[in-house]
C-alpha cells in the first residue's frame, strides 16, 4: 500500500487545526469568567476522576469520544492513571 507522502502529496488535518482553534477559545473564555489562568502544560492528564467518569461511556461532545463504538470501547478499555 502506497502512502500519500509516497504519492508526493500533502495531507493537511483541517478539523484537527479547527478543533484546536475551538480549544482556544474555551481556554480564554474560562480564564475570563474564572478570573484564573489556565495552562495546558500544566493540566493533570492522569486525574483519576475525569478518567473514571471517562470509562462510564458519557462521552457526548468529548471530540474522538463521542461515536457510540467509542463509548462502547471507553467502556470495556476503563482508562486509569499511569503510575509515575
């Protein structure tokens, strides 16, 4: 099978550059209703709760969750924390 970059030809992923617009913008309007800074570099991406609420399958509106084969597989996958 022959890729496109094999092709010579250029894949752009336009939803991800709009998705992450979208994220900027929520980032802003909650810093301003907050009255706090947020920082994605700092965000706890192993926090036991959001992964357990994860693992329920109520996934609607969390991009790349939301397809009911994804919240079947949330469901069966339980995300936890790694250990650090």
């Amino acid at each position: 099978m022959t890729t496109l970059e094999e092709l010579g030809l250029l894949k752009m992923d336009f939803l991800g550059l709009r998705t992450l617009t979208v994220i900027q913008t929520a980032v802003r309007l909650a810093e301003k209703s907050s009255g706090h800074p947020i920082s994605l570099d700092e965000m706890d991406y192993n926090d036991k709760d959001v992964l357990a609420s994860i693992g329920t399958g109520r996934t609607d509106g969390v991009f790349q969750l939301e397809s009911a084969g994804m919240k079947s597989f949330m469901k069966e996958l339980r995300p936890r924390a790694w250990r650090t």
